[in-house]
C-alpha cells in the first residue's frame, strides 16, 4: 500500500501522536468593554495612590461573560503586560468548579522575570507526555493542583521578548492558545514575527498557519475530556501573593520585602504594570459554537475586586 506524506500524518493524528490542523472560526471580539466601540483597553494597577501599611493597593480582574468549551481557540494581542517587582500578572482561564475543568495558563509572570511561563492545573491523573513544542524548559510535568503546592506542570517560553521590559520594547506580541481534544497547545509570536493569517482581520485561522506550539500538552498523557471544562477568560493582576511575594522566589529578582517596599508607598514602582490589549478573538471549530453563558452586549467583561493584597478596579479604554 502506497501511504503519502499527508494520509501518513492523519494516520498518525489518529493514533494521537501529532495533532492533526484545524481551522476554526471567529465568534467572539473582545476590544474594549462594551464591545460597542473599537479601541484598545488598557488595565492598571493603582500608581497615583499613597498606601499605609496594612491597607491595601487597587489591581484588577477581569473575567469574560461566557466560557467556551473544548474546540476554541483564543488570540490575545497585547502591547505592553504587567512587570515590576510585588507584581503578578496573568492571561488564563479556568473551569467554573476549578479544580474540577481545570486551569490554562497561557501568561503569567513575577517580579522582574524575562520569561513567560505557561502551565496547566487541573484534577490528578493529568500529566505532560510527549509534546510537540518548541521550547526545551520543562520546569514540571504532573499538572496535578495537589503535587509541589498547585505548581502544575510547566513550561517556560526562552524568548525573553516573551515578558517583561523586552515584550514592551519590541512592540509587544500575540499569545494563541488552543483547546482542542487532541491536546492544549500555546504559542507566542512577538510583534515582527506575527503571522499574516492573525494580523489580518481574516475571520478564519488554521492552526496550519501557526507552526509549532512553545509549550504543548497532549491528550495522551492528559484526557482532555476528563480534566477539562469550558473555560472562563481572564486577565489580572496580583501584587505579592504565595508566587510573587514568596520570599525565595522574590529574592531572585528583587531586594527587599514585596508588601513593605512596593506595595506601601506612593505608587511609582506600578509604573509598568498594566496590560495595554489590543483584542481577544475567540475562534470556534469550524462548524461549531463553543460559548456558553450570558453575551450581553452591554458587559463583555466582568470585574470584581481582589483579594489579598489587592482591591477593586481601575479601568481605561483608548
């Protein structure tokens, strides 16, 4: 039998050892907070405000209206991300019953780091096998919230365009995650290196497009279907917490005490840590809609306050 390069993969795909292309459809914008008017928004943590100590300092989180489920794909383009020491930001989502749905890191960063980081947190019985990726800096691969205090199986993006002061410079860049049956997939393109197929307004995207994925988790060593629910979008941004403010992860990057140095005080050490987001696109199977939940075109974005050492909102749209 005579097997060409194309059927070849399929059968592979089949067999779960690659991930087979797939072309999804856009059924959701997200560019400002009504989705009424097209412009960029931007989220900040408060840097004009004296905080005493023991008060806390205002941040944010956002969350989007509907989830979707398994069979999306979702494009962030962002300009600058949230960076600073005491500062945690993060572009993820998460089950409505987390642990159970589980969790997807697609950005997340602390203090003055350079790399971003990806992972997944879910039930146990989940873990990273074999992926097709890009990146070699697999910090862990059980992904289970009960193993290593919930530090879930990660994997760190080497570009240091990837976070930080450097994503600013060079124009920032456009994060793509996929959840597919066959696996969860991340990419990372910065800002001169953006396929055409995501900076055009095209309506459709092939993951054909794309290339390989930085970090990637196949549905064979993670049932997709048993360790996933539909997803919730966020965006936040912490100050301290048990990841940026654990001392030991604090001193590799910063002097001094997370809450008494930065967030007390008048507020300039926030200077950079905000997200300026140009859009989030949410894509669909072809021939599918995977949202669920309220769509309201007056909120496509719901806030509420934080806690810990964080509080309630600050909000601009450009």
């Amino acid at each position: 039998m005579t097997m060409t390069f194309a059927s070849f993969t399929l059968a592979l795909a089949a067999c779960g050892l690659v991930s087979a292309a797939t072309t999804y459809d856009m059924i959701k914008e997200y560019r400002d907070r009504d989705s009424l008017m097209i412009g960029r928004f931007t989220t900040t943590v408060d840097n004009t405000s004296t905080v005493a100590f023991n008060d806390k300092r205002s941040t944010v989180r956002i969350h989007s209206n509907q989830a979707y489920s398994v069979g999306s794909l979702w494009v962030a383009d962002m300009h600058h991300v949230p960076y600073g020491c005491s500062v945690w930001p993060a572009w993820w989502s998460q089950a409505h019953n987390w642990p159970t749905g589980g969790e997807i890191d697609t950005f997340e960063g602390v203090n003055q780091v350079t790399m971003n980081q990806m992972a997944l947190h879910t039930t146990s019985g989940c873990n990273q096998v074999n992926p097709t990726q890009s990146s070699t800096l697999v910090n862990s691969t059980n992904c289970d919230h009960d193993v290593d205090s919930n530090a879930g199986c990660v994997v760190t993006n080497p570009s240091t365009s990837s976070y930080g002061a450097q994503f600013a410079e060079n124009g920032g860049g456009v994060f793509v995650t996929e959840y597919a049956d066959s696996g969860i997939s991340i990419w990372f393109f910065p800002r001169a290196n953006v396929p055409s197929s995501i900076s055009s307004t095209a309506n459709s995207l092939s993951t054909d497009d794309l290339g390989t994925p930085v970090a990637n988790w196949p549905n064979g060593g993670c049932n997709i279907q048993d360790h996933f629910q539909a997803q919730t979008l966020i965006f936040d941004i912490t100050l301290c917490g048990d990841f940026a403010g654990s001392p030991s992860v604090f001193a590799q990057t910063c002097s001094g005490s997370c809450y008494n140095d930065y967030v007390v005080g008048n507020g300039s050490n926030y200077a950079n840590a905000y997200f300026d987001v140009d859009y989030v696109r949410v894509f669909s199977k072809s021939g599918t809609n995977t949202a669920s939940g309220a769509s309201g075109l007056d909120l496509t974005w719901s806030l509420r306050a934080l806690g810990a050492l964080s509080a309630v909102v600050s909000w601009l749209v450009l």
